[in-house]
C-alpha cells in the first residue's frame, strides 16, 4: 500500500481550511492508499490563530475565538490521520512514497508568509512531488507573478494541479511541468458523507444561515431584505449567539444543511451550500477586493446568477436546477478522483 503524505492547512482555525483537509485525506485512504495528513506546524498560521487571552477582559472578549480554536483542534484530531508534529526545521525528516500539497490557497504568501515548505522545497525526489487543487487566491497577474517566483520549485513536480484557472498559455510558459486544474477537495466527498458528520439541528425554526469571511460590501442589506420576503430568521455567524454557542465543525455542516436559504461571501460556503443542494446567494465583492476564488467556482458550475450585486432583487420563484448541477459536479469529480488514483498507483 502506497504511503502517502498530503501537506495542507491543517492547523487552521478556519472551517473551510479544515474540510478541504478532512475530504482530501479522506478520498485518498478510501481510495486504497495509506494517508496522512502531515502535522506541519506553519508559524504564520499559527500566529493567524493566536487569540490574547492575558487578562479575563480579553478571555471574554475572545471566548468565541478560543472555544472555535479548541473544536476546531479537536475534530482534526479525531477526523484526520496525523503524522508526528514537524516543523520548518524538521519536516525533511519525514518519509512518504508520494507527497501531496493542497488544497486551499497554500501558494498564497499573503497566508504563510511565502513559506516554501508548502512548495515542497525539502523533497529532492520529483517522482514523490504533486500538488491537487492548489489554490493561489490572487487575481490573474498577481497570480502569474507568484508562479514566476517559483517556477524552478514547480518545475520540480511530476504534476502540478490548480484548482483556479489562471491564463493558461502563459503557466504552461512559465512552468515545464504537466499542469491541470481540479475541483476542490469537499467536492470529492457525496453529500451522504457529509451528512453523516453533520451535528444536530439547533433551531426549530426556518432560517437563513449567512456566513461571513472578513468584511461584506451589500450582503448585509441583501439578508435583510431576503429575511422580509421569506419571513426566515437570521442566523449569523459573525453576530447570532446561537450560533457562537454551537461552532463546532460539525455543528458548522449542520447550520448549512438544516438552513432554508445561505447568503454567504466564502468559497467553501458556497461549496457546501451546493454540495448540500441549497438555495444560496454569493456576495464576489468584498471590503479587500474581488473574490475571483468564489467567481471560478461558480463559472465552472454555471451558477453565476446566484452572485449577489448591490442593489440587486430577488426572485424566490427561481430556484437553482440542481439535476444539471450534480451531474457538472459529478463529472469533474470522476477526472479529479482518476488523477488522485494514478499518484497511488504511479
């Protein structure tokens, strides 16, 4: 059985983060193969989830932070296989027949502080090096720009795999290696799996679940006008107590899949709100810019027109074909799912 090592977010406090690691690890051990996540400790991460708790005014302050962080730690400790700990100056002693980096945006230097580990910059075996659904996060040139910079490291990879599409003449000029583009992680996973680590349902009543990354533009004002219409209540992540009381991953998956409708400006909820089949909104625009991630995702499933505009109306009567959309899913699934079967196997 082929030993296999896959190096992603794993010590992220972010629910997204830590599906996309679940569903990776999970889809390659249940493809045969004998998979661990390896517990890379990522120092810039690690200081993006350090929460201040030196006096009891910033313990209340945070309490929300801290109790995510400790469940968040718990479920990858009891959902993922993990290697032993290592770090930056350690992880070249770590030994796997195949070495996989991905998903999320782990070649984004703005997340790990341009750290090459992520590049796999310690292996010198190229046969051992693939990446699956890497994601850069950055727009077309700055994205083009962050594979300049370390083209040589990429070269090095038996195949490179993106999950956005960038410009694709100009990787194909830049790095020698084969390169393909794959759907991200979550996707690998039926719905039925998901379910089964859903926790219960916490509120009797219909609502809307919004879940918030960073700062909105027009998506605040679009709830609250989808709420009127629909007579739903509100159920937030950023501000509903009920929410924060119950913030486990599992009770994460559970908000989405019990929720009427989800308004949402992240690209892992807009992936669950549809690997759930969901009636949902996606606000692109943010306070940061552009999230060109959610935008490719919902040009690949042709869900654009549940992109939410300032200003924009809504339209209950119109509901997402969902028939069309699982088999779009299904089929970019079967080719990512051969991809992931021919590391084992190569």
């Amino acid at each position: 059985m082929k030993k296999i090592g896959v190096l992603t977010f794993q010590q992220s406090s972010n629910y997204g983060a830590i599906m996309q690691a679940y569903a990776l690890n999970k889809a390659l051990n249940n493809l045969g193969a004998d998979c661990e996540t390896i517990n890379y400790n990522c120092s810039a991460i690690t200081r993006a989830n350090y929460v201040k708790c030196k006096t009891v005014k910033n313990l209340l302050k945070n309490a929300y932070k801290v109790w995510k962080n400790y469940w968040c730690k718990q479920f990858v400790k009891n959902n993922l296989r993990l290697s032993t700990v290592y770090d930056k100056k350690t992880i070249q002693n770590c030994f796997y027949d195949a070495y996989v980096v991905g998903s999320d945006q782990i070649w984004n230097p703005h997340c790990t502080e341009d750290d090459r580990t992520y590049f796999l910059d310690f292996i010198q075996d190229k046969r051992k090096k693939y990446s699956y659904a890497a994601s850069i996060g950055l727009k077309g040139e700055e994205a083009l720009a962050i594979i300049k910079d370390h083209e040589k490291l990429l070269d090095d990879f038996t195949s490179v795999s993106l999950r956005e599409h960038i410009d694709d003449g100009r990787v194909l000029d830049l790095i020698s290696t084969n390169v393909r583009y794959d759907i991200d992680p979550v996707f690998l996973l039926s719905r039925n799996e998901w379910k089964n680590i859903c926790g219960k349902r916490y509120v009797k009543d219909k609502y809307i679940f919004v879940y918030l990354i960073g700062s909105p533009v027009g998506l605040e004002d679009f709830v609250q006008k989808l709420s009127k219409e629909t007579g739903y209540k509100i159920i937030c992540s950023k501000k509903s107590g009920n929410f924060m009381r119950h913030c486990k991953p599992e009770d994460f998956l559970s908000w989405i899949n019990n929720a009427e409708y989800i308004v949402t400006n992240s690209f892992h909820g807009t992936a669950l709100s549809i690997i759930f089949q969901k009636e949902f909104y996606a606000e692109c625009a943010c306070a940061s810019g552009f999230n060109y991630r959610v935008n490719g995702l919902l040009k690949l499933l042709r869900l654009t027109d549940r992109v939410i505009e300032y200003g924009c109306s809504i339209d209950l009567d119109k509901k997402i074909e969902y028939e069309t959309v699982v088999k779009e899913v299904e089929n970019n699934r079967k080719i990512s799912i051969e991809y992931l079967k021919s590391i084992i196997n190569s």
